[in-house]
C-alpha cells in the first residue's frame, strides 16, 4: 500500500427498532447493517499485517480476510472465510461480547474507532441466509470412529461440526427437547431469533450429525453405558443449576430463578400464551436481581409482558458485569436500576404470593479478591419496595447430574468438571469436557474456543495420537 | 416421536397411557417419573411411571384428566405420536427389607403405587396396600395388587367399599392391623399426601411421601419445583420425588402448586379430594 488513507474513526451504527415500539414487542431489537453500511464499515478496517484481532478471538476467524471480502462485496467468499472457524456466525454476530474479544484489541481502538466486526459477521450470516443456498462441505469418508456429544449448546454444536467434517460419526445427546443450550432456553427472541438458532441446527443435522433431544445423561443412561458405544465423549452440559440467595421468603408464589423466567418465555414460548400452552404471568412490578446478560434479559423480557421493571444490583453501575450495548438497550427502554441495593427477604400475602422486597441500601467500600470495590451495608436503610414477582438472576453453576454419575471424574469445588484447558481432556479415559460445565456460566464464543480445541484434541486420539 | 401403543379411559376420568419408549423402559425404577409433551406447542408435564414391560421397550402411566395437557393427551388414540418423553427422571424409591411397609395409594397414585409394591415385595418385604377412592368404582388394578401383596384394604369416601371416610383414617387401620410397620409410604394427590403424613406423625412411623410439585424441565435447571423439606430447599425433580412426609412444608408446596391456577392449566396431578374431603367432613 503507497498511499496512505485517512482513517475513518466512525462506527457505523446498526439500525434498531425505536425503544418506544421495542419494549412492546419481543421482535428482533436490531435490524442488522444493510449492503451498503456493511460495506462503508468494511472499508474503515486497515487491514493491519499483525491483526490483532484475530489474536483475541477464541476460534481464531481471519478477520481482515472476511472484512476486505465486505469492503470488496465479494460476499460469499467473505461467509466461506468466517465458517472456516466458526459454525455458528449468525448467533456469534449477534450474542459475542466483541467489546471484550476482537474489538477491544482492533488497533483503531486507540482512537475509539474500533471496527464493528461482530456486525459485519452478523450481516455475512444474514447476507448468506437469504440467499436460501448454503454451500455444503465435502464431508470425508468414516473414519470407523463414533463419538458422543453431551449438551447441544454452543460448545457442543461446535465439537460436533468440528467431527463430522473430519469423517467422524457424531450423536448429540441433549436433555431438552431442543438443541441449542443457553441459545434456545435463556436468551430471549428480541436478542437472538430462535429461528436463527433452528437454521444453525438443521445445517449440522444436515452434515449428519445424529441427535438424541429428550435424553438425559446420568439418567436415561450413564456416560460409562454410552462409552461401550462410542469411542469418545465430549461433556458440554453447561451451567444450568440456579443460585438462589437463600433468604428468607425466597420460595413465595412469584419468585423465580432466571432459569425458570426465560425457560417459560423462550424455550416453552410463553409469552405467546395460550397459543402455547406453559403460561407465563403478566405481573405489574418485577424485581431482576443482578446485574449480568442474564439480569438484563429477564429485565426487559419482563417489560415487554408489561410489567414495570427494575434491576436491583448491590454494586454500583460500573461494576455491572452485563454487556454494555445490552445495559444501554434495558435503559432506553425504561428499565429502572436500583443500585447499591441489596435483597434481604420477602413478604407475602395471604395467598402465598410475594407482594414485596425488603432492601438494604449499599456504599462502595476497600476493593475485594476481584478488584472490584466491595458494596458495605448503610446500617438503617432498609426499605421495602411492592413487587408481585422477583427473578433471581444471581448465577448458576454445572448440573451435578453427570458428575455424579460418572465415577473418577473430577471435579472442582462449585462441581464444575476439572479439563485441561488446551485439549479439554478430563481426568476420565475417553472424556472431554468444555464450556459453561468446566468454567461456570461464561460466554458463547468461549464455550465454542473450548469446544474447538477438544475437537481437535478428539480427533489426534481417535487417529492414534495422544491428543495432546 | 414417541408412539403410543395404548390409550384408554381405566376408570371415570382417569386415564392410562402406554408409550414405546425402550431406552426409558431399560432404566426405569419404581418411584421415577418421566416428563412429556403432548404436542408441539404443548407443556411439560411430570407423571409417575406405573408400570414397564423391559422386553417390548413400553412404560405406562396413569393421570386424572384435570388441566389442558391432559385432556388432550386423553384424547390420543393408539398408533399416534407424541414430541417429548423424557426420563426416567427424579431418584428410584428407596427399597430396601424394612420389615412391615404399609403403601397408601390414592386416586392416579394407585397407578404409581404398584411398581413401589413389587419392589418391596422382591425386597421380602410383608406388604400391605391401602387404596382410596372417592367411591368403588373409582378404583383400579384391584386384582393386580390382590396377587402381589399381603393385604389389600380400602377406603372410599361414599363408604361403598372397605372403611368410610379418607386417608385420615389410617391411625385406625394402624391399630386394627395389630402388628407393628415399619414404614409408611404414600402415594397420590398433595392433599392426601399430607393429610396421611398428619396421621403418622404422632405414632412416630417414618412415612415417605412422593412429591408433585410443578416442573419445566426435570433436571434441575429452573427450580419450580423447590419444595421446604426440614426447614431446607429441596428441588424435587433431582433431590427428590420421595421426601419424609414429617418434614415437608406442606403449606408452601400447596401455595406453590396453585400458582398457575387461574391461568386454566391447572397442573397435574391435582385432584378433587381437598373439596370432597371437606364436603364428607360437613356431612358427618
Ligand atoms: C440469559 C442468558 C443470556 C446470555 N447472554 C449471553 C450473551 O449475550 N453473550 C454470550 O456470549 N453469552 C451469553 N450467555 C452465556 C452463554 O449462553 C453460555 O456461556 C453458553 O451458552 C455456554 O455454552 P455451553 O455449550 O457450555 O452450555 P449451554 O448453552 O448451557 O448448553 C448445555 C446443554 O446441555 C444440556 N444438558 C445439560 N445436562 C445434560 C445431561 N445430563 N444430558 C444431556 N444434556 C444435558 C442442556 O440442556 C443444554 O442444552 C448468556 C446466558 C444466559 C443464561
Ligand atoms: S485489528 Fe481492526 S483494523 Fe486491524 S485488521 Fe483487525 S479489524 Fe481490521
């Protein structure tokens, strides 16, 4: 390159459904780029030699590749670039805390002009989706080999395409009667259309993978039964065991885990009651406690079935560990955020239903373990707020379902299961294990990373090698 | 898909259901249950598993035809499919030789109740089975138990067959029997279950109840299904089915079973005993 550009430090902003009519429905809140402003982003990239975001992306996608694909409208090469690594663009385009990955390293992050990359992927994907033809891979002959996949969430929907493209014989075992995990239980349409993440799953069904849904492992078989059969296993059963903070009146009519909220709304689709039949309340005042994606999906979930909607968080909003365009996108909607606030129990009425939280104010004290400063109590603050529900968004850890069920896998103390963390092999003959289930609750392109590296790991054992 | 191999109406409102369902058929133990949907757009519901025939990879379940998901599961004929059968779900009874075990069975819990009864007798066990009904013709698989267990007695709230009145007799049955048991276990709808663990309480017999709780998924995963057991949360769908009915927060399980009612999905396993009971008690 002789001459020089003039850099172009404007991200393009992605269209999106005003707040006002968004919190009314449960739509897709972006609309995604359109030809021509995917285009004018891609252009701004400067196709760095040492491009260091693709040093920071878990699955290692060639990033400026797919980019100058954009900024020359070769579209179809530049959707061939990013499935070379990723399996699942559509859902890491719109869901990936980029802000964390490639664009918090892309080098015109200096001058606050970072790249919008997870955009672009998600046009690519959109772009490739309506073209109603996707380009199928050339799948090798059968290595003679069968492995068996547990959990159909994002870490092991990628183990499972990652082998079937290199001949191997793959089944998923999943305990829903879905696949996709996290993609299709927890987060809601307006941020991820499950019709997105159903298309996702057919291409896999249609390289071949065989899939089991309704199968619980540990209990409809157990992993030692399943291994007389396959070769090799991958756990990636994730992290769906709710925390609940064990106070008082946390059993009332009205309080729910987050799991449970966004199950009944997303998976069960309730909140097209009674088209579908699990029913979903319409309550008046919701209270989401916490402060991550969960937090903040169960938040405006909650506004959009009609409620008044708060977020109680006991740290300050610096600290809120959810993504920044979701915190943005809850208050334009008019989420209402209480921080500093801590729940120490609820009342109920005469029926049995939660009719309000007790509260304790907070201030920021010395920095804790994590650096974050810790939230002290204000000794008097107590006040009570009316809610008819409370969604407890506090966290979850590994369903010990399979842990305990599989005798000489270790496991960790919050009874995540112990992997290495470059091959994903367990303490178990036979076993991987990646994602949510070995980090706790984490993100959909980590779980991925991990997934891809226990593929490759999977495949050097069934070959012969070690799988180091 | 899951085929229905077989579909009838047993007795006045209460239906039973045999699903081919091999991989569950080979695991199933007494005292698990399995959750199902009865179409596409359908809930998830949990019902106790009643009976399984290993070899021809079938299980059977029987359930009062109450909410929207099980009138429409009544209505499926033989040879039709259903999306969702997962299982076998929550723990196996526990079954061991405790001596003398007294099973109390009501409404669809007569149903759930046999396998526990087989079990218990393979343990060696001497079995005594209770059935309860609100009248004689309500009850089922009499002749099933009669050449299974010990001794077979019953209660009916019309009095028309075996003691009159409900599961609030059973101190009586206890004395009358006149040979010390050694457990109690019961089956049936929340209200029996605790009006039968009220009655054991004072006589010190430990009574294992098998929870109903609603539930989405079966695996732990949402955790509607938390029940107080000993001043403890408890998930029933993996920490349970089966809890000491002495130590169950009865008060908060009914609450929490009833938060769906006004939606008309009335969950399962709710049956009518509470009103007739009341109305039986007004009478006498
Ligand atoms: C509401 C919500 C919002 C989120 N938002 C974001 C976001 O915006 N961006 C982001 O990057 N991440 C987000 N996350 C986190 C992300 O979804 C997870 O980190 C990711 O899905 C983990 O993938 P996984 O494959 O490890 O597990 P999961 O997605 O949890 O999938 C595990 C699967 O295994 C199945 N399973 C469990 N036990 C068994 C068993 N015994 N037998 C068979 N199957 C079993 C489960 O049913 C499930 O389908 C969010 C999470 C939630 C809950
Ligand atoms: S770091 Fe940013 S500018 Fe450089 S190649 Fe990657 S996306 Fe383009």
């Amino acid at each position: 390159m002789t001459e020089k550009k003039v850099l172009d430090l404007i991200r393009r902003e992605m269209p999106k459904q005003p707040p006002e009519v968004r919190k009314f429905n449960f739509n897709e809140v972006a609309f995604g780029y359109s030809e021509e402003l995917a285009v004018e982003e891609a252009k701004r990239c400067i196709q760095c030699k040492k491009a260091h975001c693709v040093q920071n992306c878990p699955v290692e996608i060639d990033i400026p590749a797919f980019i100058q694909c954009v900024a020359d409208r070769n579209f179809a090469e530049g959707i061939r670039i990013i499935k070379q690594k990723n399996c699942l663009p559509a859902i890491c385009g719109r869901v990936c805390p980029q802000e964390d990955q490639c664009e918090k390293v892309c080098t015109l992050v200096k001058k606050e002009g970072q790249l919008a990359i997870g955009r672009i992927e998600r046009f690519l994907a959109d772009w490739e989706a309506r073209q109603g033809h996707v380009d199928m891979p050339e799948i090798p002959e059968w290595t003679g080999k069968k492995v068996a996949v547990i959990g159909g969430g994002p870490a092991g929907l990628t183990v499972a395409g990652d082998l079937i493209l290199r001949g191997h014989k793959v089944t998923i075992f999943e305990a829903l009667h879905k696949l996709g995990g996290v993609l299709v239980y927890g987060i809601p349409e307006f941020r991820l259309p499950k019709a997105i993440v159903n298309r996702e799953v057919d291409y896999l069904k249609s390289l071949g993978v065989e899939v089991y849904t309704d199968f619980v492992v540990g209990k409809t078989q157990t992993m030692d039964s399943l291994l007389e059969e396959y070769d090799a296993a991958f756990v990636g059963s994730g992290a769906g065991l709710p925390w609940f903070m064990e106070i008082p009146g946390e059993n009332l009519n009205g309080v729910y885990s987050a799991n449970e909220y966004l199950t009944r709304l997303n998976l069960m689709k309730g909140y097209l009651f009674p088209t579908y039949h699990t029913p979903i309340k319409a309550h008046k005042r919701v209270a989401v406690v916490g402060g991550g994606n969960v937090a903040m999906d169960c938040a405006r979930s909650a506004l959009r079935l009609g409620a008044e909607s708060r977020i109680v968080y006991r740290r300050s909003r610096e600290e809120l560990p959810a993504r920044m365009e979701e915190i943005e996108n809850a208050e334009e909607e008019g989420v209402i955020f209480d921080f500093l606030t801590l729940p120490l129990r609820y009342n109920g009425d005469a029926s049995g239903w939660v009719k309000e939280m007790i509260v304790q104010k907070m201030e920021l004290g010395e920095p804790d373990a994590s650096g974050r400063r810790r939230p002290v109590p204000i000794e008097g603050s107590e006040v009570a707020v009316p809610v008819d529900a409370v969604v407890c968004a506090i966290g979850n850890s590994p369903n010990p379902l399979i842990g305990s069920t599989t005798p000489g896998l270790l496991l960790g103390k919050k009874g995540n299961i112990e992997a290495d963390e470059e091959t994903g092999k367990t303490s178990r003959d036979k076993i991987w294990a990646g994602g949510d289930v070995v980090t706790g609750a984490a993100t959909v392109i980590l779980a991925m990373g991990a997934g891809r590296k226990a593929a490759n790991s999977i495949h050097e054992y069934l070959m012969g090698g070690d799988g180091e | 898909m899951y085929k229905i191999i077989a579909s009838r109406m047993i007795v006045p409102n209460m239906h039973i259901l045999t699903i081919e369902a091999p991989v569950i058929a080979r695991q199933v133990q007494a005292g698990q249950f399995i959750i199902l949907r009865a179409e596409e757009e359908g809930e998830r519901i949990p019902l106790s598993v009643s009976d399984w025939d290993r070899a021809r990879g079938t299980i059977t379940t029987i359930f009062m035809n109450i909410g929207s998901t099980t009138s429409r599961l009544s209505q499926l004929a033989s040879g039709s499919f259903i999306p969702t059968v997962v299982g076998p779900l929550g723990n196996a009874s526990e079954i061991e030789h405790f001596g003398t075990v007294l099973l109390i069975g009501g409404c669809y819990g007569i149903g759930s109740l046999y396998p526990v009864a087989r079990a218990m007798k393979e343990k060696g066990n001497r079995v005594l089975v209770v059935i309860e009904a609100r009248s004689s013709y309500l009850f089922f698989w009499e002749d099933r138990y009669r050449v299974l267990v010990d001794k077979l007695l019953h209660i009916t709230r019309d009095g028309s067959k075996g003691l009159k009145g409900h599961i609030g007799r059973i101190p009586e049955i206890l004395t009358a029997l006149d040979e010390p048991v050694h457990r109690v276990l019961i089956n049936g709808c929340t209200f029996c279950l605790k009006r039968g663990s009220d009655a054991t309480r004072e006589l010190g017999i430990k009574t294992v109840v098998d929870l109903n709780p609603i539930m989405i998924d079966g695996t732990g995963m949402c955790g509607v299904c938390r029940v107080s057991v000993g001043g403890m949360t408890k998930f029933a769908c993996v920490q349970g089915p089966e809890f000491d009915g002495h130590e169950v927060d009865w008060a908060e399980l009914a609450q929490r079973r009833k938060s769906y009612m006004a939606e008309e999905v009335i969950p399962l396993r709710t049956s009518k005993c509470e009103e007739h009971a009341h109305q039986s008690e007004e009478v006498s």
